[in-house]
C-alpha cells in the first residue's frame, strides 16, 4: 500500500542498512557455528539499532508502531538476512513475556542480553506425557528455602542444547486443579543435574531436544508472573508466538511461491503446459496473498481497536495449513527427482519433510480449531 | 499506510443495506411456495433504487452517491448475503461502465432503475468489442435490459432483445437462466485498457461469495448450538468445531483479500493482481464452506426445503460470472494462453 512520507523514509532506512550488513556467508547448518552465526548477526542488529522493533524503548528495544514493524518486516524479508534461528525463543517469547509479567531485576538481568544476541533461549513446555494437553505438566517444582528443586523430564526443546536459559513450566502446587499449581520459571541451563539429549527430526537434522531434570536447583526469584501462576504466564508467552512474531515467515513463504512459478515457467519439462499446475499454482499464489491482505487487516485492527488473543489461532491455523499445501506442491513440482535432497531456484526438497512442524507446533491444528470454534464463535465446550 | 478497516461512516452504510435487506428481501423468499416450485426473483427493485444500490459509484449529478470500491465491496458483501439477483450485480457494473465511456444518460437511468442490467456469461470464448458475438448464458434476463459481458478485451452492454435466446432449465430454480447467440453491435464498449471493468467486477464478486461464505458460517454455527444429538448440543461435537472454525478462517480470510483489493484501488494502484486474487479465494472458500454446511445440516440440507442449497448455487454462479477459471489463471500467473 501507499507509504506515507514517513513511512517512505523508514523503508529506505531499512533497506539501505540492510543491504550494507546483512551476513555476507550462508547461514550453518548446524552446530556451534550456526549459533556462532546467529548471536553474530543479532549482535549487528543490535548494535545498528534494529533489535527488538517491537519492544518497548524503555526496555531497550525500537519501540516502532505496527506500521513500521510490517516495514520492517517486509524489507527483511525481501533482503533475504538470515531468521533469527536461535535467538526465534529469545526474541519472541522469552523476552516479550519478561516485558509483561518479569520483575525489573529479571527484566534488567536479560532483556539486554538478549537483544544483543549475548542469550540464547529455550522453550521448556511439552511433556511426554503433556503435549496438546500442556495444562498436564508434570514436572515438579519443590520449594525449600528461597529456591525451587526441580525434577522431570521436557521434549521438544527447540535449540536445547545451545541454549543458555530456559522458559520452564513446572509443577508448584499438585493439589490444586491443573491450570493451577502451574509456575513459569526461568532455568539457566547450565545448572547442575540437567542432562540433555539431542533428537533428529524426520529431515534428517537435528533440531530439538529432550531435557531431564535431577534435583536441579532455581532460586525463587526466578518465577515469572508469581508462583502457581504460571499458565497464565504461559498463554501470555503463546499468544506472541501465535501472533505478529510470524510476520517474516508469512513473507518468505510467499516468496516460496514466487519461486514456484519460476521454477515451473523454467522447468524443461513445460510443467505450465498442464492446467492442474498452473490452477495449483495460481491458487496457492492468491492464497498467500490473502494471507499477507488478512494479517494486514489483523495489525490495522490491533492498531485502531484492539484484538481479542484468540483472533491470532485464525492466522496460525490459516499460515500453518497452507504451509503444508505450499510445502507439498512444491515437492511434487520437482517430479520424480524428488527423492534426492536438492534445492533450485530457492526451492528445497526437504522443505515438504520440514513442513509438518507448522500444524503441530505452537498448538496443533486441532488446538486452534478449538480455540476459534470455543472462543470466537462460542461453541460449546465437549 | 494500510488502513484496511473501513471507516465508521462506511461501516454504517453496510448496515443500513444490510438491515434493509434483513426486513424486507430475506432469503426465505425463495423458499418454496409450493411444494415443486422455488420462486424466481429479481427482488423489490425499487426499493434497491431507494436504497442508491446501482449508483454507488456514480457521480452525484446523475443521481449517484459519488462513492467508492470500498462501499462497493462492503455494500455487495450483504447483497451477498441476501442472495440478491445477478441482475442487481449487472447493473451496478453497467452504471459504471456506462458513466466511464460518458453516456451519462444510460448511466442516470440504470441508477434510477428505469433500465436494468442483466449479466451475461462468455460461454466458449466470445467475441467482446464494438460488435459482440458468440455463445452466452443471461441469468435474470428481461424484455428492455441491456447484458452486460467482459472479458480479457474489454466490457460490453448489448441489448437483450438482440440475443437469439432459448431459456434453458437452471439447477437454480430461483433464477431465470437463458442461452443466447449473440451476434450484435454493443451498445457501450470499453476496452481493458480504456477501463479494466473486470478488475471491478473481481471485486464485487468476491464480496458477494465472502458474504454468502461469512453468512451461511453463520447460519452454521446457530445450527451447531441448537440442535441435540447424543444429549449434548452439535457444536460440541469436535467434528462439528472444527468444521465450522475452518469455515470461520475462510470467511475472513476472503472478506481480507476482498477488503485489500478494495483499498488497493482507492489508493490509485491498479489493484488487479489483488481483485483476481479475492475472487478467487472468495469462490473456492465461498463454496468449499457451503459444501461443509450441507454436510453440518444433514438431511434437511439435501432437501429444497431448507435454503443451504440456494447458496451454493449462487456462489457457483458467481465463480463462473467472470469467465473461464483456466484462463484467469493464466492471467494471474502472467503466461501467455497455451
């Protein structure tokens, strides 16, 4: 849309800065150069005075109103600068939570480290036996003296192993019901009687962690939000992830399509001589598009009237499904050698595989489904 | 920048047709009056004309409200929801192709709701110019209309009584549906370049399916909260939620492309990649939602009893007002036809 002259001047800023600093190398795979790289790259930001745009001023980040974030965002994206990768948790959660409900010791001890790329986070929430149904984490905090001894076992953990600190959702009160009793604490993964072991994801990578915990000790001082007042902590902590934090990925997956379309308007196999495929493709192409027009819609009406938290489960749901669609034709557009891992034209073969995180992180398909049937058109709970 | 939302005073445009709307043309009138027979309606025109539906756009001299896209979208959206005549669509778009190419006569009149405008569909590829011909359907056609039809070239009136017309049976009772030989001079034509009516006309459409997908997600939902099976409501029933929280994503999703198109025109962009995008989207999901609420309903849906039925027909109708869907695809996609 038409910027204003302000708006103008920002985009150019942005531009400008970001072609001048972005990371010259490709991004690690994996590894301690990948987070080598990522703590780097948000050092710059940091230091160019792009870090936290949407944080506060008064807590060290930019403070830009939702326009200029979507700007941002926008510029990033099409300058193609590395994610934030392991500093996603950190950025997105760990920090925007601390800014709501963290005491000033708790802000001034991390919201700076974090912002500077000096902290890397994880997030501690899923249980084996606590997934869809978070509220049943079983993990158990005892309190003795000024501290918390903690011990149980976490999956899924993003970046565990790289991690310096960890949101953590553990069990204080087992009497009470379950969305009681819960605290969201902070867990310096260094701490004695943490053990950690990688898990490799169906691409092939690894990606995530399993994380035990015996008799590991939190001072109190690190609880969140009060004790046994952590779930509440915790939706705070969801409804960002499940929000504005997707912006960037909402644009590189449009340009996903874009590569779509190139890759089958170059492919010597004619793949536009088929209706089925440029149907898929225009279809994909408007879908995308939508995307981008209804989260617009989302930040002009955060702007002017505010939003109900659960009004995010809509893009998420919408975002993750076509994700999966995207993810899927584009693997089907490499034909038969799709078996091989190979990428072309900014398509890669692994993306399909990588894919079916979107509809089960973050809360499955299902837990947005029920969230916008029971909280915006007010079904009936089961 | 972006400011998609509508702003208040356009907001309470929207209501006051919808509220119109609601009185005195709800969707109930076409239920049938006798057990074989729906009724055909064009609606209560004049009370359309009173309500300044066909001269939205139009200037304030020739009867109009000198108004843009965005109440457009927002008016047809409850035009949509109502299942107003393709012919109340037809006009509106005759008013402005007419007020463009300056017959300002045609274009006051079609506001005053002395001439009507009936929508015409390019069958197999027509020839659209100043001489119009080929195989078409009219739908909600009449003695003194003009038809309108577009396509990649341009936009055309022709005269109805012109069409060598046979009716032919609609799956739609409630419409009338004809097919037309046309070989004839338009009456007005503009070309794409001159003015792209078709980008108006994405825009109009999708509006018209985001409300048939946001309204029938409605009457989804009253159901799923009001009938019982098993001792508990349907709406608690995890197959019904979800189901209904898809059709939920979709009619927002629709309404926003539809919005952003919208917008897009009224801050002076050419805004077809965004029109053909809505309408699109808005008939994919218009359709895919009724198709899940035939399913939600049950067997009463199945019958000609309950209106679910009248919906899809209609959102069908509006996907194909446009033209091909392969073509459009191409287009969109930017490649030449093969």
């Amino acid at each position: 849309m038409n910027d204003t002259e302000q708006e103008r001047a920002f985009r150019e800023r942005a531009r400008t800065w970001l072609e001048a600093n972005k990371p010259k190398s490709r991004r690690p795979e994996d590894g301690s150069e990948m987070v080598a790289f990522d703590r780097e790259w948000q050092n710059t930001l940091f230091c160019g005075g792009w870090a936290g745009i949407a944080w506060p001023k008064e807590h060290g980040g930019q403070g830009l109103p939702l326009n200029l974030q979507l700007i941002w965002h926008e510029e990033y994206a099409r300058s193609a600068a590395p994610d934030a990768g392991v500093n996603w948790i950190a950025l997105n959660h760990a920090g925007p939570t601390l800014i709501e409900k963290g005491t000033e010791e708790q802000r001034t001890r991390h919201l700076d480290a974090i912002l500077s790329g000096r902290e890397v986070w994880c997030q501690g929430f899923s249980e084996p036996g606590a997934g869809s149904d978070l509220a049943s984490v079983q993990t158990r905090g005892v309190v003795e003296g000024d501290e918390l001894v903690v011990n149980g076992q976490k999956i899924w953990t993003t970046f565990g192993n790289h991690a310096d600190y960890q949101e953590l959702l553990i069990r204080t009160d087992p009497t009470a019901p379950k969305h009681k009793g819960i605290s969201w604490v902070i867990c310096d993964m260094r701490s004695p009687g943490i053990s950690i072991r990688p898990i490799h994801s169906l691409t092939g990578k690894q990606h995530f962690c399993e994380v035990f915990y015996d008799n590991v000790r939190i001072p109190l001082a690190n609880v969140v939000g009060g004790l046994d007042n952590g779930w509440a902590t915790a939706m705070a902590t969801l409804g960002f992830e499940r929000g504005t934090g997707f912006i960037t990925e909402q644009i590189a997956l449009a340009r996903t399509v874009e590569a779509m379309i190139a890759f089958a308007k170059s492919s010597p196999r004619r793949l536009f001589d088929s209706d089925l495929v440029a149907d898929r493709l225009a279809t994909l192409r408007a879908e995308v598009t939508a995307l981008r027009s209804f989260t617009y819609l989302m930040v002009s009406r955060i702007d002017s009237e505010g939003l109900s938290p659960f009004e995010s489960s809509v893009t998420r749901l919408y975002y993750a499904e076509l994700t999966k669609r995207v993810m899927k034709f584009a693997y089907e557009l490499f034909g038969q050698s799709r078996l091989q891992r190979q990428e072309s034209g900014g398509l890669a073969s692994i993306g399909y595989l990588d894919a079916f995180r979107y509809t089960i992180a973050a809360g499955t398909s299902e837990i947005q489904r029920n969230i916008i049937a029971e909280k915006l058109l007010h079904l009936p709970k089961a | 920048m972006l400011t998609l939302l509508p702003t208040a005073e356009q907001l309470q445009l929207a209501d006051a047709v919808s509220s119109h709307l609601a009185a005195t043309m709800p969707v109930s009138r076409l239920l049938p009056k006798s057990p074989r027979r729906l009724t055909r309606d064009r609606g209560d025109w004049g009370s359309l004309v009173d309500l300044g539906l066909f001269g939205v756009a139009a200037p304030e001299e020739i009867g109009g409200s000198g108004l843009g896209t965005v109440e457009e979208a927002l008016i047809n959206r409850e035009v949509g929801r109502y299942l107003l005549s393709s012919a109340v669509l037809a006009s509106q778009l005759g008013c402005r192709l007419a007020t463009h190419a300056g017959k300002t006569d045609l274009a006051a009149s079609i506001v005053a709701g002395e001439r009507r405008v009936a929508l015409g569909i390019d069958v197999d590829g027509c020839q659209i110019g100043e001489k119009c011909s080929g195989t078409i359907q009219i739908v909600d056609g009449a003695p003194g209309d003009l038809v309108i039809l577009w396509n990649g070239n341009g936009t055309a009136l022709v005269p109805y009584d012109a069409v060598e017309r046979e009716e032919v049976q609609s799956q739609d009772d409630t419409i009338g549906l004809e097919s037309g030989r046309l070989d004839a001079p338009a009456t007005v034509f503009l070309s794409t370049t001159q003015y792209d009516l078709g980008r108006q006309a994405s825009i109009l459409i999708a509006a018209q399916l985001a409300g048939i997908a946001d309204a029938v997600m409605q009457r989804t939902v009253e159901h799923a909260v009001t009938r019982r099976q098993f001792g508990q409501l349907l709406g608690a029933f995890q197959a019904i939620k979800h189901k209904c929280a898809d059709m939920k994503v979709r009619a927002e999703v629709a309404w926003a492309q539809t919005l952003y198109a919208a917008q897009a025109i009224e801050a002076g962009q050419p805004g077809a990649f965004e029109a053909s995008a809505a309408k699109q989207i808005a008939a994919d999901y218009a359709i895919l939602t009724v198709e899940d609420s035939v399913q939600v309903h049950g067997a009463i849906a199945y019958t000609a009893e309950l209106d679910i039925h009248l919906f899809l027909k209609r959102a069908h109708l509006l996907a194909v007002a446009s033209g091909d869907r392969l073509r459009e695809n191409r287009a969109f996609l930017g490649l030449q036809r093969v």
